[in-house]
C-alpha cells in the first residue's frame, strides 16, 4: 500500500480519508464534506486531482451553465481518462503520463482557449464529427498542443500509426492509399514486408507482392 497507511484522517480539499480503512490496488475510503463516502485512488488526493465526490464541479458547472453540451463533455471525459484508473482509456492517457496542463484544470479556462475555434469546427463538419486531438500524442491536454479534429483525422492519427516519408511529407497507410488511389491491405502489405516507397507508390494494388525488398 505504499503510503496509503499515512493518510488516516487527513483532509484533502473536501475529501476526508476515514481512518483504519484502506482497500485494495491504492484506493482509500473518503467521505466527501457533502457527506457522500466514496473509496478513490489515494494518488489523486495527494497531487490535487480529485477534489470532492463531484459535488464541487456540479457548483462550478451551475454557474456557466453547459453541463448538457458536447463541449463540456469532451472536457469532462479528458479529465476521466486522465484522472480515473477505472476509465476505458486510462491505460492510453493518465497511465502512461498524460496529463491536463494546470489551466485546462479549471473548465472555465479551457473554454475560453477552445470554445472559439470548436463552434468553428462545428459549423464545418457538425458536431459529432468534432472531437479534440493531441498534436503530439506523447504531450499532454494544453492550449499548444490541442486543435479540433474530425473523427477520420484522429483515427489516422493515433498514438500506433506510424507515418512514412513520400515525396518530402510523411503520411499514414491510409493517407498514402487515398493518396496514390491504392487498396489500403496492398499498401499496409508493402509496407510490412519493407518495400521501397517509391515502388509502393508507383505499382497498381496487387501487383508484385511476391517481390520484396529488404530495408
């Protein structure tokens, strides 16, 4: 349990840690100043993440009033699989590193960096095809490294796709079959078997794939 022990009785922001009762895999049982008992991953109490059982970001969300818009729920699910090791996707973001810049923290702030350019975005591609996208995917949810993205543009650009240098721009498998008019398995083959790009590119789908040549 680490350190988990050392915690008994100590307050943090309106978390209470209930002495003598610690559970499994680093979670502590808390109650919450609302009265609201809750057991939560005591790491998250140590560095500031969680702050209440949600009690205290159902008041900051009253005020601006977009508890029910898709803009605040994208800021709400960021900081879940940041936050939350419970979360589909935590393994992807808070458990490799991932974090949410200190701004970003505060909804308030991340509205007026992004809110702009989301309504932009929307009226573009609509809004479920509007979904926010780490530039560097190995760098955290900040202002620099965030924009808008459809969900085609985020899909070809995920954390395990590796783009290729074609004719000075580096594209993705997808992007160089639609590119070159290829069938997507035929490039992905090439590719894998480690054909030159130039002959990936410049051969009609199908064609060759018993030749291959070493990188």
């Amino acid at each position: 349990m680490g350190g988990a022990e050392g915690l008994n009785g100590r307050k943090f922001e309106r978390w209470t840690v209930i002495p003598s009762i610690i559970l499994k895999d680093g979670y502590v049982l808390c109650r919450c100043d609302c009265g609201t008992v809750k057991s939560i991953f005591y790491p998250t109490l140590i560095n500031g993440r969680s702050k209440s059982c949600g009690c205290y970001r159902k008041e900051v969300v009253s005020k601006h009033g977009m508890s029910e818009t898709r803009f605040y729920n994208i800021w709400k699910s960021i900081a879940r699989r940041i936050d939350n090791p419970r979360a589909t996707g935590y393994s992807n973001y808070g458990g490799r590193g991932i974090d949410i810049s200190k701004e970003w923290r505060d909804f308030n702030l991340f509205k007026v960096d992004m809110y702009e350019g989301y309504l932009s975005h929307v009226n573009i591609h609509g809004e479920k095809n509007t979904t926010i996208e780490r530039e560097d995917n190995d760098g955290d949810y900040c202002q620099a490294n965030c924009k808008w993205a459809t969900l085609r543009e985020q899909r070809s650009n995920t954390r395990c796709t590796k783009r290729y240098l074609v004719n000075g721009e580096y594209l993705t498998p997808v992007e160089i079959s639609r590119k070159y008019n290829l069938d997507y398995g035929t490039v992905v083959y090439r590719l894998r078997v480690h054909w030159l790009i130039k002959e990936v590119i410049s051969r009609p789908s199908g064609v060759g794939r018993r030749k291959k040549i070493a990188s």
